[in-house]
C-alpha cells in the first residue's frame, strides 16, 4: 500500500467549528449552573429561547428562565458558601445534525453533589447562531432517576 492509496477522511473545518461552539456553550451552562450564577447561564439562550424541564415547567425568555430557577438560587448560593457543591457532568454528546443554521444535540448529565450522585439524566438541545456564539434555541432536561435525599427534590 502506497501513501497515495490512503483516502483519508475529509475534514470539514466549518462542521468542527460548530461542533467545538457547541461544545463550548454546554460547557458555560453546565459551569454557570454549578456556581448559582443565573445571568450567565440564561446567556446561553437566545433572547426568546426555552428551557423546559420535561413534564414540569416549561421557561420562555431569559428573564424567565432565571425567575424559573431563582426559587432555588438563593438557598443555593448560601449552601455553596457553607460548602455545598454541585458538579454537572455531560457526556455522550451526540450531533444529531449539525448544519450553518441549526444544531441538535443530545447528550446525558450526571450532577453530583458532596453526598456524591444525586441525579442524572439526558439533554435533547437546539442551537442556533446568535451574535458571532452558538446559543440555545431551545434545551429540554430529562431527569431520568435520582438518588434517595437528592437535592434535587
């Protein structure tokens, strides 16, 4: 076999930039969530994306989406300063379809918290260009099972 008979496979520098775009604002969400910081992760969205936590609520808008999560937010930042954490790991992140326009994503999450797992489940998420960053048109959140005291609750 010759060097010349190796195709390799083409590499698509636009598909990977949005690939890594994506990545990189699941990873702000992800972070912004674990330090109670609303704003930040609200920022994440488009101006009118959602957020819905499958079969529970459903938050249109950022200004929605942090008075969505704020009922926890404050005794959040007072468990944080006490040493309370949470982790939000994602993995298995699945580009369903990744086009110059549209996104889609789905991925699993685990959050563990000091008493170690507390909830776990799956992201099915849109994306779209928004402002020279890949944002979210719309995040679902599938809590598929948690631990026994789960903060969560």
């Amino acid at each position: 076999m010759h060097a010349d008979d190796i195709n390799p496979l083409p590499i698509d520098l636009p598909e990977l930039a949005i690939r890594e775009a994506v990545r990189s604002t699941i990873s702000e969400y992800a972070i912004a969530g674990d330090r109670g910081r609303l704003d930040d992760l609200a920022e994440c969205f488009i101006p009118d994306g959602v957020l819905e936590l499958h079969g529970s609520w459903v938050a249109t808008g950022r200004d929605e989406i942090v008075a969505q999560l704020d009922s926890n937010s404050q005794s959040h930042n007072r468990a944080i300063a006490a040493g309370f954490f949470l982790r939000h790991f994602v993995t298995n992140i699945c580009f369903e379809r990744v086009t110059p326009i549209e996104t889609q994503v789905v991925a699993y999450f685990q959050v563990l918290t000091p008493q170690g797992l507390d909830h776990w489940g799956r992201y099915r998420d849109v994306l779209v260009p928004h402002q020279g960053q890949w944002r979210f048109q719309h995040r679902l959140v599938r809590v598929d099972a948690r631990a026994e005291n789960s903060w969560l609750s």
